[in-house]
C-alpha cells in the first residue's frame, strides 16, 4: 500500500478538502472518483480557485474525527467537460453527493452549461503531518471510521 491510500481514505471519508493554488486555500465539498478528487463550482454552486487544465495544485486533507491536517498532496487539474468519457460518472457522483440540491432533476444539465466540474488527480509523493514517516502509523484510532 502506498500513502496514496491515505489520500483515497482521507478524501472518501470527508465532505470537504482545501485546495491550495497561487497561495491561497480554497475549501470545496467534492466526491472521490476514480482516484482523484472531483469538484463542480461557480454557476450558483461553491466558489473554485482560478485553475486551469494541468495547473499543480496542493490538497490539504484533514481527518473527520478531528479536523487535523494529516496529508497533503500535489495533484493535477483536469477539467471534466460534458461529453467526456468521465462526465457521466464524475456528475453522477457529485449530484448523489451534493446536500440541498434545489434542482436535482436538471442539475446535471446545469451543470453542463453554467458550471465548471474538475478533477484533481495526486500523484506521490504525499507529505503527512507531524512529521509522520507512513500513514500505517495512523492506525489507532481509524481515520476511516
């Protein structure tokens, strides 16, 4: 296993990850899909940082029990555009995921017209908190319970 791992279980168990671009941290509500951490924003949905297709960015991610900063990652933007082999399976995850969601019958539709959805893939090496040599040191008390 590698601390990749970490990144998947931190990402699948919380509701939110920061995003940190040209020096500002940008907290967003995402879904994990297929590896990597996927967002839709602006058209009336949250604020996303001005990134652009293969911008770097670094994700901070936080443990759920305890709001503490325990890894962080640089990954790579990619925009999921409607169309696209990922667009079904990424909206699909973000609608199912998305709380109050006034219009969940067109939302997707919404979507695809006034809003950006992006992905961001990490990629190693992962950086822990306090220090830490491996995630597997995390195992009391669970991250994903």
């Amino acid at each position: 296993m590698s601390d990749l791992d970490l990144v998947a279980d931190l990402a699948k168990k919380s509701g939110l990850v920061w995003i940190r671009f040209d020096g500002h941290d940008q907290a967003v509500w995402h879904e994990w899909v297929d590896g990597a951490v996927c967002v839709v924003g602006e058209g009336g949905e949250q604020p996303l940082p001005p990134v652009h297709d293969d911008d770097i960015v670094t994700l901070l991610l936080r443990s759920k029990t305890n709001r503490q900063l325990v890894a962080s990652v640089d990954a790579t933007t990619e925009t999921v555009a409607p169309g696209s082999p990922a667009w079904d399976d990424v909206t699909a995850a973000l609608k199912s995921g998305r709380l109050n969601l006034p219009d969940m019958d067109t939302a997707i539709e919404r979507w695809a017209r006034e809003s950006r959805v992006l992905r961001f893939a990490p990629f190693e090496p992962v950086t822990l908190a306090d220090g830490l040599s491996s995630w597997r040191r995390l195992s009391r008390p669970r991250l994903s319970g």
